[in-house]
C-alpha cells in the first residue's frame, strides 16, 4: 500500500483540520490496479452484499474478468461507452468493473427512465454497448428498447446492430435469458476467456492509465437538457480514497445506501469510497424499510450513507425498535448510533456538499468532527474544503468576496470534472479554470455555508428536477394551456416538485390527477409534481418585459402547497 498526497486549496482549505493525505492501494489510481491490489491483499473480504447475494473481491475480479473478454469480443475497448442498466445489485458491480477495467467507459442509465429519456441519454451519450437487465418492475427496458428502434425487430444478435434510430449502438448484451428477443445476447453465465484472449484482456489493462476516462454521469441541467459529467480513474478514486480517509473508513466496515449506483451518490460517494478500502458495499434494488434494516441489522452495518428523508423512513417503521444497529458509527443516520457514536446535539452535526461534476462532495468533514458536532457559532456547516480541492467565493461581477459574504460557489481542483460530454471545454469552464457551480453560500473560519442556488434547479430526496424540463412535458399534453413548476420546501425530502398549471378552456376538461398520471409515462417518478394547481391564465403575473414574474408564481406554489390550503 502506498500514500498519496492531496494538497490543500489555497482557500478556505488552509484552515482544515485534517491531514491532508489519503491512501490508495497499488502503485497508480487506476480500475485494474484497484482490483489487482484486491486480488493480492483481502481476496475473501465481502465486496457486495444485496439481500440475495454475497460476492468477494476475489469473485469480483473472476467475474469482472470474463465478462471484461465478452465485451472485448464484442469489440469493447479504450474509450468504447457502455451503458449499464441495473437496480442496485452484483451484476452492476460485476459490469461496471468489466467495462473500467480495459478501459471503456462505463456509462449509467438511470433506472428511473421512461421511454423518451431512455432515448435521449442513449443517444447523447453515443452508448455503443448496452448491458441490461429486462426490465425492473414496473418499468420493461426491453419493450422501452423496441420502442425507441422499433428496427432492432428485424436485427439478430451476436451480428453488430446497424440502427438508424441508435447510430452507435451495436450490441445489447440481457443478463438473462432472451430467446424470444433476437437481437440481445444472453449473457446468464459468462465462462473463463480462453488463452490468447484473457493475455490481450491483461495486456489492454496494463494500457488504463489514470488520465483515462472512466465514466459519463447524467445528471440533470437548470434547462433540462442533457448533462453527460466525463471523470477520469484517477479522480475518481483519489477522490474515493480522500473522502474515506477523512471519515475513518476501513476494510472491516460495512457500508450501506439505497442510493442508486446510476447516481453520482450511490456509485463514486458510496460504491467507490468501499472498494478502496477493501470494505463490504451493502445495497438493496429498492428501498423498502423492512428489507433495509434487515440488512442493516444481519450484516453489522457501520456506516449509513443515505438522505435524510430515508433515515427518518426507517426510524417510522415498527421493525426499528428490534433491530440491533450498536455497529453503527458513520452516516446520517445519526439517531440509531449507539450514544459514543452519536452527536450530542444533532443541530451541529456536520454535513457536506457536492454535486455530480465534483463527484459528489467537495466540502466534507473528518470523523472526529462527525462525532463531536461543529461549534455552536457554526451550526448549519457543510464542512470543510475537501483538500485537493479550491473555492472561490464572487459576486455578480466574478469579483472575489470578503470571508463571511455570501457569493456564488466557483471549484477548482483535481476532483472536478474533465468535462461536460458533446460540450466545448469554454462552455464549462472559465479562462482560469474555474466551473460556476449555480450554488451560493459563504466561508466562515474554514467552515463553509450553503445558503441555496443561483438557479431554479429543484433537489428532492437527493435527486435533481429541472423546471423546464417537467414544464415541457406538461405542455404537451392535452387540456394544458402554459405551466410552471417550482420546488417547494419539505422538511424530510429537502424541496418538492410543485406545478402550476393553465387550463386549455378549448380541450377537454382535465383534472391534476389525470396530468400526474400522464406524466408518469414520459418522466420518472422523482420528477412528477406532488401537487398540481390550477390557476386562471388572467392570475399568472407578468414584467415589464412581458416575461412572467417567476417569483411571484413560486410564492403563489409555497402558499398553495402548506397544509390546510
């Protein structure tokens, strides 16, 4: 094992409380290296937990390994953009550790998709293999697939795909059986890859270097179109190994999220941050509160790495009063730690905060701090500058301002993205490097505040909605005149997806609920208004530019949305 150095921002980052400094297993932070160094040194120590498996190290890397020559076959190689569509299980582990490991791009669908988003993310993101299950309920990928080409019907598998709906797509690989779909390969059992092929499976590892692209994150813009986040192996890992040195982690610890892996926070912050420490990634396809504290429960979990919203739906569930959790030590599920563990006063609990493009949190905290809380002057922190990694704090005008003002949240540093895929690097980062997050807060003594975004971005249950996007779909559908959606607060899910809507008086009448359940054939369920009103076109406020007064709208949705109304 050797160590790393990560120095710290000239910022805010002088006055961390840290060492500075993580550790990386093997020589270069790099996929091939991590399971090579796992393969040497705990090759028995539990990977992946789910509720119906269990898998080693070693038997990530043997799986991994032969699935890794399949994809070669297919003619997978350095920089090849394989999607990967799975609930949280082994088989995304497994492919997401094939497609790295000779470095192909690994390249997440959202689990949530419906048909149109499905489309668009395969097409922007250029996927090339698509490695999937057949559906997960309710939602049947395979039929979403037909939909979107309906020419895969007349296509035969293992023949590459020639699609003029798909341009680069030319291999679907089901992990199950698909007799009755000619044109994806089963892939139910994937055997040892016979000698020459697993030397040429090697020798394209030893070519994966840590500049080398890793991964393209989807992640939703302020205008909803699409965001494909490009991070190399090594920050990706550096950053995994930095996050879990300042918590504390290690190769006994058992880790657990109901965050999907095709999310920044289930794979980079939870998923990555376990394997580099050789520890015990414990997930569930779908979270349902009994099944979680079973799980947390029978495999001692340490560390909880969830939304508050999630904490609080486990703490409602009458299986929490008999569910032994005295391992836990880590994560927001600050209540359930026995008293040693747990913060005196929850109120100064220290939090962090992170997006897709800094894979994940770029302000965080050290374990001690976890324990002890922050100061009373600091309640509401988010931490500390994470090292390696530099803020600057502007105002309108892009002028530096003073410690404790508030301003926009401009990053630097290694664990910022490469870059913004199909995107220019001038239209992402500024002349001096510097990516303009939308995020506002200010710097107090090193501990940074977040006070909201410069955006109308909605975050609910950790999940991003772009207005415009929920705005759009509404649009088309019948009976809407003009619509407007806004976030508004909620205690336990942060913000929900509120709509204001303008009857069309020359359709059909409909109702706020007939509009909701429409949406749920084009959106994903996270991106659904909870509430739908109707309001009357004479009502909607305008400016002296004729454009209407967003504003004054989402005051109208606040007050619309609060109890009693």
């Amino acid at each position: 094992m050797t160590e790393f150095a990560c120095v710290p921002g000239p910022a805010a980052g002088a006055a961390w409380s840290g060492s500075g400094t993580a550790v990386f297993p093997d020589h270069e932070p790099t996929v091939p290296a991590l399971l090579r160094d796992a393969r040497a040194h705990h090759p028995q120590n539990v990977a992946v937990v789910t509720p119906h498996e269990r898998l080693t190290y070693a038997e990530l890397d043997q799986q991994s390994a032969a699935l890794a020559a399949l994809l070669v076959r297919r003619g997978a190689g350095k920089g090849t953009r394989v999607g990967i569509l799975f609930p949280n299980d082994a088989r995304w582990v497994v492919t997401w550790a094939a497609v790295t490991r000779i470095g192909a791009v690994a390249t997440p669908v959202n689990t949530f998709s419906k048909t149109p988003e499905l489309a668009t993310m395969l097409r922007h993101a250029d996927v090339q293999l698509l490695v999937t299950c057949r559906a997960f309920e309710p939602h049947d990928y395979a039929a979403r697939l037909v939909e979107i080409a309906p020419d895969l019907t007349t296509s035969a598998a293992p023949e590459p795909l020639m699609l003029p709906s798909l341009p680069q797509l030319r291999h679907v690989l089901m992990w199950e059986e698909c007799a009755d779909l000619p044109w994806a390969e089963a892939i139910t059992s994937v055997p040892p890859a016979p000698e020459p092929l697993a030397t040429v499976v090697r020798a394209m590892e030893d070519d994966v270097v840590p500049a080398d692209p890793m991964l393209i994150t989807y992640t939703s813009g302020s205008t909803g179109e699409p965001k494909g986040v490009v991070h190399a192996h090594g920050s990706l890992l550096r950053h995994a190994c930095n996050l879990a040195a300042l918590a504390g982690l290690g190769p006994d610890d058992r880790i657990w999220t109901p965050m999907p892996l095709c999310w920044v926070g289930g794979f980079a912050f939870t998923l990555l941050r376990t394997l580099v420490v050789g520890a015990a990634f414990v997930t569930q396809e779908r979270m349902d509160p009994g099944i979680a504290l079973d799980l947390l429960g029978r495999e001692r979990v340490t560390c909880v790495s969830a939304w508050p919203a999630t904490g609080a739906v486990l703490l409602a569930h009458p299986d929490y009063a008999r569910t032994d959790l005295s391992a836990l030590r880590l994560g927001t599920l600050y209540e359930a730690r026995p008293p040693e563990h747990r913060p005196a006063d929850p109120g100064l609990a220290v939090t962090s905060l992170g997006m897709s493009e800094t894979i994940g949190p770029h302000t965080f905290w050290t374990a001690e701090e976890d324990r002890t809380g922050a100061p009373e002057e600091f309640r509401g922190t988010f931490g500390h500058e994470v090292p390696g990694v530099a803020h600057r704090i502007v105002d309108t005008d892009g002028n530096d301002v003073a410690e404790g003002t508030e301003g926009e949240v401009l990053l630097r540093g290694y664990s910022l993205m490469l870059g913004l895929y199909r995107r220019e690097r001038h239209e992402v980062f500024d002349a001096d490097g510097w990516y303009h997050t939308g995020d506002r807060g200010y710097f107090d003594r090193g501990w940074f505040f977040f006070t909201g975004r410069s955006t109308d971005l909605i975050k609910t249950s950790g999940a991003n909605v772009a207005p415009a996007e929920v705005e759009r779909a509404l649009m088309e559908l019948d009976g809407v005149r003009s619509a407007f959606v806004f976030g508004v607060a909620h205690e336990q899910r942060g913000q929900d997806v509120v709509a204001l809507v303008v009857p069309d008086d020359s359709a059909a009448p409909t109702t706020p609920d007939v509009l909701r359940t429409q949406l749920r054939d084009c959106l994903s369920s996270y991106k659904v208004p909870r509430a739908v009103f109707f309001i009357r076109a004479e009502d909607v406020p305008y400016m002296t530019s004729q454009k209407p007064d967003r504003r004054i709208l989402a005051a109208l949705a606040d007050e619309l949305s609060r109890p009693g109304r």
